[in-house]
C-alpha cells in the first residue's frame, strides 16, 4: 500500500499454468475456503469504509484504527499462540512488525485519517490504486521489472484519474475532492502495497489468522504511540463517543480485522495476485453504495467519470499477459513483466 525488503522476482515456469495457485507447501487451496476468504475480501472490506467514516464521527482517527488492530491483536494473539503447535520465530516477528506498521499503521491509519476529509466512496476508489503502486514499486526496485506498454497506458490512465478528483473546481458539475485528503490516501495506498509485497515473501506463520493477530499487535501499538505523539490519546474521552461510533468499531474489529484482514492474509499466501487484486474493483461499489445509501454522500459525475478512469486503468494493470523468459533463461535479466503476477506479488 514499499521501501521494504523484497526478494528477486523470479518468473514462473511456462509449464505451470499461471491461473493454479498453491499453498507455500505446495497443496492446493480449500476452493470452498477461498471462496469464502474472497467474499470477506470483497463485501466486509467494501463495508469498512463506512465504519470507518461513523467511527471518526466522535473517535480520534488513529484511534479508530489503533483500537480496532490492537483489541484484534490482544484478544487473539495470546490464544493462538497457545495453540500453536510451533512459536513464531524472531523473523517472522520482524515481518509481522515491519507489515503491521505499512499495512495497517500507515495503510489504514491513512485510511481513518483521510475519511476525515474526503467522502467513504471516495476513498475506496482510491485506495483502488494499490495495484497501479506494486507495479512501480517492482519496477523500480533493484534488477526490477520493466512494465509492458499495457500496464504503462494503466498507469498513465490510473494517475489521470487520481488528477481528475482534485481538478478544475467545477468539472462535471462538483468540487474538487480535498487534495489533502487525496494526498494521505495516496502515501497509506503506497504503504499497502510495499506491505503487501513484503507480506508476500516475509516469512510468517502457517496461520494465516495468527500471521493477522501478529500484525494487529504490532501495528496497534505503533498507532496508539502516534496517538499518544499527536495529543489523541490525551483529548479522548470513551464518554463523549456516540453509540453509532462504538458499533462502528466493534464492527472493524470482529468483521474488518477478524474476518476480512485474515482471509486477504490467506488469499496472498494461497491464490494468484492477480485474483487478490480483484478486491479493487468490488470495494470502491460496494463503498458508493453503503456511503449514498446510510451517510447520503453525492455520486457526482466527477465521481463516476474519474472512477471510471481509475477502474479501467486497474484492470489494464491485472489482466495484462505476463511475458518473460524461465528463471536462468538466457536474457532473463531485464525481462519484460506485464501484470502484478505470482510470484512477484
């Protein structure tokens, strides 16, 4: 959502089919399993962002993420630990912390702090562009991946749909959305996706729901910390939050942390990136929706037409054909990359 630690991308073999993922033990996913992490990642996430929006009604805004990751962490990370079978070790404590912080610190912290100024719809459309930020990312990190001329016209038509929201004042008929607003959900949707890609190569527990508790704890307390830095913690008081606030937030931490963070943990270990970032697509409707339908936010046609060019612009991106030569091919160094693809992402 990465100025992090990644390893080499290697490009799949042709003989594997690109569209059958497996299991870091080499197995076969649940497809019922999947399915089901799929839908979480699709509608409970969509859902989020209007939580989101009724928590900063009367809750600091990294409060709202620092409660919901921390109570996440601290009510299921001792169980599991108990339960398992084997410890983390300290590197998969070092991924889980460096993940927590870009993930959910600086991923969704951005988010709560950015829906203080923009509309809920709006800001899923752009967290949407987390797939336009790995494909740079892998591009410009060392001995990187030179995008093809697809995914460089998806990233041309994704920033020009990030320039329309915060455009000409009067464009289709609306304001411009808050360019600072824009500004922070652009920084917390880099960090995602450095998050992401790290997540994808960091070792972590075979649990995926301990590897998610791991990094609510750890990304908890980094947002409590900032909390406590910018004054959030001092001014916050539990008696002055309003009932729809606190629903908001036990509903971002049993649904949001419990069953939608997990099952995208899962997802990256067990499918193709190309399927995870399908999310991208469902989140920003179902977010338009619930934001028109309860907080009454205006669809504008600034809104339709930039959504448009950014959506368009992200299925370029993850449907474009993955090109290149076998690991140790002759003149696989400088090979062309066409999609945020296994095992890149």
């Amino acid at each position: 959502m990465p100025t992090s630690e990644t390893q080499s991308t290697e490009v799949p073999s042709p003989a594997v089919p690109r569209d059958v993922a497996h299991d870091s033990r080499g197995t076969s996913p649940n497809p019922t399993l999947t399915l089901a992490a799929f839908a979480a990642v699709y509608f409970v996430w969509g859902s989020t962002f209007l939580a989101v929006r009724i928590g900063d009604e009367s809750f600091p805004p990294l409060l709202v993420a620092g409660i919901r990751h921390l109570t996440f962490g601290l009510i299921f990370c001792p169980v599991l630990l108990w339960r398992a079978k084997t410890k983390p070790t300290w590197v998969e404590w070092r991924t889980a912390t460096i993940t927590g912080f870009l993930l959910l610190t600086v991923g969704n912290g951005g988010v709560c702090l950015a829906e203080e100024r923009v509309p809920s719809g709006i800001a899923a459309l752009l967290v949407a562009t987390v797939s336009l930020w790995m494909v740079l990312i892998d591009w410009l990190r060392p001995n990187g991946n030179r995008p093809g001329p697809r995914v460089i016209v998806g990233l041309i038509l994704g920033f020009a749909g990030l320039a329309m929201l915060v455009g000409p004042w009067e464009l289709g008929g609306s304001g411009r959305i808050d360019p600072i607003g824009v500004a922070i959900l652009g920084v917390g949707s880099f960090a995602w996706a450095c998050g992401s890609i790290y997540s994808k190569h960091g070792q972590m527990p075979n649990s995926p729901l301990l590897g998610a508790s791991m990094q609510g704890l750890t990304g908890g307390i980094i947002l409590w910390l900032l909390g406590g830095l910018t004054g959030e913690v001092r001014a916050f008081h539990p008696t002055a939050v309003s009932t729809h606030s606190w629903i908001a937030v036990t509903y971002l931490v049993c649904f949001g942390s419990m069953i939608g963070f997990s099952s995208y943990m899962y997802l990256l270990k067990h499918s193709t990136a190309t399927r995870v970032a399908t999310y991208a697509f469902v989140n920003p409707v179902v977010a338009l929706f619930l934001g028109w339908l309860f907080l009454h936010e205006t669809i504008s046609l600034r809104t339709i037409l930039a959504g448009a060019v950014i959506l368009v612009a992200v299925l370029l991106v993850i449907t474009a054909p993955h090109r290149g030569a076998p690991k140790g091919a002759p003149g696989s160094r400088g090979k062309v990359i066409e999609a945020t693809e296994d095992p890149a992402f």
